[in-house]
C-alpha cells in the first residue's frame, strides 16, 4: 500500500454528501479509502454502497457503527442485538473488514440519535453494572461477527461522552474488554479525539500493537472553546492541541499499517462542498500525520 | 468529628459571597468546615480570614488553589513558583492542612484566569513533556511546603480541561507524580465530577486509601448538556449522573475520614443567597453522600 493510499475519508467528515458523492471527492482527492457510515450505506443498500466504493477505486476501511449495547431491559437488549447483527451483514456486504462500535452510555441517558437527552433523574447510574452488560453484549455478538468475516472494533470515547455517548472511555479499557475474544474477533480503534489526553495512551498502543488488535487509526484535533454541541467540536488535524507526529509514531511502532481515517463533526467544516474539504483533510494528513507513519528501518 | 460535621462547604459553590459571608452561611447551615478560594482569602488577608473561619466555629478543611505549573520560561517557572509559596503561606496562616494544585494545561493554552484562551497556533502540544515538568515543579515547592506544614493535594481534572487547566487527568497519574514523596507531603483529592468515568478508579482510590495520600473528597455532579462554559458546568450532587453511593463507598471504604467538601461552579447555583445554596448544598450531602460514609464494623 502507497502511503498516500492509507488516507481514508471518514463520510461523517463531509457529512452533508451522498456515499457517491463522498466517495468521488475522496477518490479525487487522493484517499485510498472511504470509512462510511450506515446512514449513507443505508439509503442505497448495502450492495450498491459496494459497487460505488469499488468503482471509485477505493477500499472500505471500515463501517460505523455498532454498538449501543447498554439497555437493561430483555426488548432492548434483543433490539441492540438485531440492529448489530445487520450492521454486521452491511459490513461484510461493503467488504469493511471492521465494524466500530460505540457501545453506549448510562442506560436512559444514552442517545444514539440527535434527539433531546433524557432526563438525568430517570437515568440508572451505575457504571460498574453498564460497563458489565457492554461485556455481555460484545459476547452475545462476536460468534455472528465472525461467521460474517468481520470484526468487532471497539472505540473508547472521551470521558465527555461517558454518561450519554459511551460507558469505554480509554484506549486500556477497550483493550480489557476485547481480551476475552481473538484479535481477529475484537479490534480497538485508536482515535486521537478521544484518547490525545490520556497519561497511559503510549502502554496502551504498545500493548494494542503486540496483541494484534489495532483495527483503525482514526484522526482529528481537539480545539477549543467547545462547540454548544460537543458531539461537533472536532477541528481540522493541526488546528487545536493534539501532537499527532508523536501519538502518530506511537501508533507505527506498534507495527500498525493500516488506514489512517480522519472522521471529523463539525457544523463549520460540513458546509463547505465535498470536493473542498476531502482536499483540506489530505493535505492536512499529509503535513501532520503521513511523514510520521513510517518507522525508522 | 460527628458525621454531619464532615460537610465542608467550598467558597466557590456561594462564588458571590465575601468570605464572611461565605463561612456564616455555611455556619448557620449545618456544615463542619470551608474551603475557601485565594481570593476570598487575599481581599481580607490571611490573618483575618483565619479569624472569621474561627469565629464560625469553622475549620479550613482545605484550600484552593496552587498549580500552574507548566510554564517553559525561567521566569514563568519563577512566577509559578512564587505565587505557589505565597499560596502555602497563605494556607498555614488559615490553618488549611492542605493546598489543592490544579497543574496547569499545556503552555500557552493554559488560562489561569477567566480570560480569553490562547490560540491553539501558539500552544506547545508536548504533552508528555509538559507532564515531566509538572513533575519537577513539584519536586521544586514539597520542601517549602513540608516546612510550612502545608501538604500539597494534586487534582486531577477531568480531561475535558486536559488542554486548558490540568494535565493531570487520572486519580492514577496523581498518585503516580505524588510517589517520590512521603504521604504527609504530597497527598491526592478524590473530586467526583473530574473522575467519575474513570474505569481505574476504584482500585485508583484503593490504592490512594492504601498509600495514605486521600486529603481530600470534593462532590458535585456531572450533568448534561454542558453549560457554554464547561468550566460552569457542574450540578448539585444529585441532579446528574454520578453514582454517589458507590464512589462515596469507595473512599469511605479507603479509610478516608476527613472533610467532605461540595464545589459546585454553575452560573444558576451561584445565583440564589448564600444560605439558600448552602442548605441546598447540605441537604444534597446529607442524602446522597453521608449515609454512604461509614464503613460497616
């Protein structure tokens, strides 16, 4: 693989594009890969999101997301169960080797969609027994995962996003909960946003790395003052407070060599046309992440 | 210490309150103690403050704050270092055991005041090497301290301030930059709102309990959204989505049996009179921290 190539456009970056759409301005652009998610897989069906992807030239580096696994209830927990199990058929029909998985927060305070947040009185609160059920749930799936050819990839989330977003909130704990199952079974993701902060990052992507388990590299900047939605406060890679020429070596080291997705929310970067920020996210890969991704023979 | 008066009421939770009016309310309310900010203390001075807290029948359980530490600068270490003996000083004089350091953010990026942020253009993005400054600044200020009787209390922020205010992010990384000193000298505080989300925390405050560095447990809640300032983002215990029961459990179960401080910034708590906040205040304590606090024989 060119390391050009192991660029891959993440399409909640040019959120407003279809996956045609976002596909040709990354193939455009120079990407190597596209890194949809359902919404745009959805809405032309899981095959015809293979063929653009193919057609374009491009891989699948992965397919967001799963998860959401917190619920307490038996319907909830068998809604989570179905809806992962066609996440996992929509992976393997697009060829995405990895499906991420965002695994939920505090039951009732969880909100997969954009909705209004819960009341936090009707919130359960407890983390221990959340954390718990996650582990439950990534059991139930990881046998149909892997009759699919796909593998589970858990992403920790800022500690922002612990009570409504997701209950892995480090690179370490990702790494605890995929133990149990085969690397090829259960991956993690490294992304920058949510793990730039963190005192034992560099352990955990050496331990990611001798475990085989690190499925994708995903990249954009912490910038501040935060967005009123945090959800959207993501900023262009060199634009806030992340070193990503040292977490980038880090990543190297642990002998990773598969596609850097830069996956970026933010209302100011979506609007302008496709074309224009898949150039934007490549040349800032480009500067910030690429000359940092080989290691030294 | 009866259980009731191991309630101590910081001065930021009343932050429009003179110091006065601050330990009177907390007085009336039912509370043990203060924790006063260094500014309520400067604009009566130290000897006096010590007096009004007395008066009260109050004790000082801690106070904030030190820190900033992460200057590059010969003079921007000085300047930390002399506004951090001034601060131990200022502690001894109002008999506080203990002086709260919040470290400082990565340079340039670090706002020790209200003021606008640096742009993240400026800001040094060594992370790790900010931390190992942290490190040394310690290093530099036990002495003073330990002859001043004064014990510095490292905090750990929740990353969301981890660019901004504290690089310090984890009770674990605390613990970890109080090692190379005796427990007497540089002890830890249990803040639940910065870490609540922490998958490391129990064995973290085991392991603070074990090691003899608990001074202090600060309460207040995580609560969702965020306010436009996160700083000002923080809820009555209660209102949000920390466990209290099980991390007050924790601590209790550490051997922690000193002041149980509540500090709230939140732009609406500050709001109402100084006796209404501080009733609140209690009561919140009395129902969702105190029945927690006594280990069973």
């Amino acid at each position: 693989m060119s390391a050009a190539s192991r660029a891959s456009l993440n399409t909640a970056t040019v959120k407003h594009a279809t996956l045609e759409e976002a596909t040709q301005a990354a193939a455009e652009a120079g990407f190597g890969a596209v890194g949809p998610w359902r919404d745009r897989v959805q809405e032309v069906g899981a095959a015809k999101a293979a063929r653009i992807i193919e057609e374009a030239g491009l891989r699948a580096s992965s397919l967001c997301r799963g998860g959401f696994l917190t619920a307490i209830s038996p319907e909830g927990i068998e809604a989570a169960l179905d809806d992962n199990r066609r996440a996992i058929e929509e992976a393997a029909t697009i060829g995405a080797p990895e499906l991420i998985f965002v695994v939920g927060g505090l039951p009732a305070a969880s909100a997969p969609g954009a909705g209004p947040r819960a009341d936090a009185s009707a919130a359960d609160r407890d983390l221990v027994a959340t954390r718990a059920r996650v582990a439950d749930r990534i059991a139930d799936l990881v046998p149909f995962a892997r009759d699919h050819g796909v593998r589970i990839v858990l992403e920790a989330l800022h500690p922002i996003f612990a009570a409504d977003r997701a209950v892995v909130s480090t690179l370490g704990q990702a790494l605890d909960l995929a133990s149990p199952f085969a690397a090829a079974e259960v991956g993690v993701v490294v992304d920058t946003y949510h793990v730039w902060w963190d005192p034992e990052l560099r352990p955990a992507i050496e331990r990611a790395g001798t475990e085989g388990r690190i499925a994708s590299y995903q990249v954009c900047d912490w910038v501040l003052p935060l967005a009123a939605e945090p959800l959207n406060s993501r900023g262009h890679v060199g634009d806030g407070y992340i070193d990503f020429a040292t977490i980038t070596r880090w990543v190297a080291d642990a002998g990773y060599a598969g596609y850097v997705e830069t996956e970026i929310f933010n209302e100011e970067i979506w609007a302008p046309p496709a074309a224009e920020t898949a150039a934007t996210v490549l040349d800032r890969y480009r500067t910030h992440v690429e000359p940092f991704l080989s290691t030294p023979k």
